[in-house]
C-alpha cells in the first residue's frame, strides 16, 4: 500500500495553457489535487537600473501535471481556469516519466544558480553597441565580463582605451 501524498503513478501528462497563464493554471491545478509542476529558470531583464532578476517559465505555454491517484481522473483540466487544452498524440493524453522530468529539475536547477555572468550573452571577442551613455553608439570590442562589469576596448582618438561599463549600457552589435 502507497502513502496517501504519493501519486499511484510516474506518469506526467502535459496541458498547454492560455497565453502567459501559466501561474494560474498552476494554482487551480493544485486547487484540484493535482501534483503539478512549472519549470521556471532565471534571466536577466535590462532596466535603466542594470539587470534585474526574473524567473520565467521554461516551457511558455506548457504545464507538466499528474493525479494524487489512479482514481482521479485527467479530464477535468481541460475546463480547468489557465489551461487551453490537454496535449495529445492522437487519442492519447502526451505523457512522460519520472526520470525526464527529473532532468528537466536538474537542469532548473543549474540555471537558478547560475550568476548573471554564467548566462550574461557578452563574450570576450564580441563586438557591442553603447547605449545610454555619453559613448552612446560607439561601437567596441568585448575584453572581459565580471558578474558586475564589461570591459571594453575602444579606439578613441587613434588609441585603444578600456572602458569598464555595467551590462545594461551595451548590447551584442548586429
């Protein structure tokens, strides 16, 4: 005999949800008693006041939920508020196991704990464009990037001068 909070089966089954509903489909799915789950990772939004931390879902538009038991059945998450519809193969609700959605953790998990400069876009060898600044459209090459700062070489006046700027005042060159 299983516990009464474990799930009588592995299987994971996947709903789509309405546009940026994710959250709220997430709730009344738990209001419901299923055992649900939104994979969020951190990225960086650029503020005029630098880099802000934010977690968005991983998979936009998609949701991972299982029953509490056999006896509960899936059907009623299609009327459920948040979800658009249940994703299916055919006739078959789209399932998967516990060990991809244990990948999935793990990679969540990475992410989280990532520093802005583990997943900062700016490389050394790139070139970028200034923005809000007094060197605002120049154009330099990418020396270093710190959890803080980017440094920048640039030719002003004839001679190679490093500029160290926060992240938010240069983006990648198109």
């Amino acid at each position: 005999m299983t516990e009464p909070h474990q799930p009588m089966t592995s299987r994971w089954y996947l709903a789509s949800t309405k546009p940026r509903l994710e959250k709220v489909a997430r709730f009344n799915l738990e209001e419901q008693a299923f055992e649900v789950y939104l994979p969020l990772y951190k990225q960086y939004k650029k503020t005029a006041n630098g880099p802000v931390e934010m977690f968005e879902p991983m998979f936009p538009r998609y949701i991972f939920f299982r029953p509490q038991s056999q006896n509960q059945s899936i059907s009623v998450v299609r009327s459920t508020k948040g979800i658009h519809n249940l994703v299916r193969f055919g006739f078959e609700p789209a399932s998967l196991d516990d060990e991809l959605l244990e990948r999935i953790r793990q990679v969540e998990h990475l992410r989280n704990n990532a520093s802005l400069l583990e997943i900062s876009q700016l490389k050394p060898g790139q070139t970028v464009l200034f923005k809000h600044s007094a060197l605002s459209g120049l154009e330099g090459i990418v020396q270093s990037v710190s959890s803080k700062r980017v440094a920048v070489l640039l030719q002003i006046m004839g001679h190679p001068t490093l500029v160290k700027v926060e992240h938010h005042h240069v983006e990648l060159s198109t």
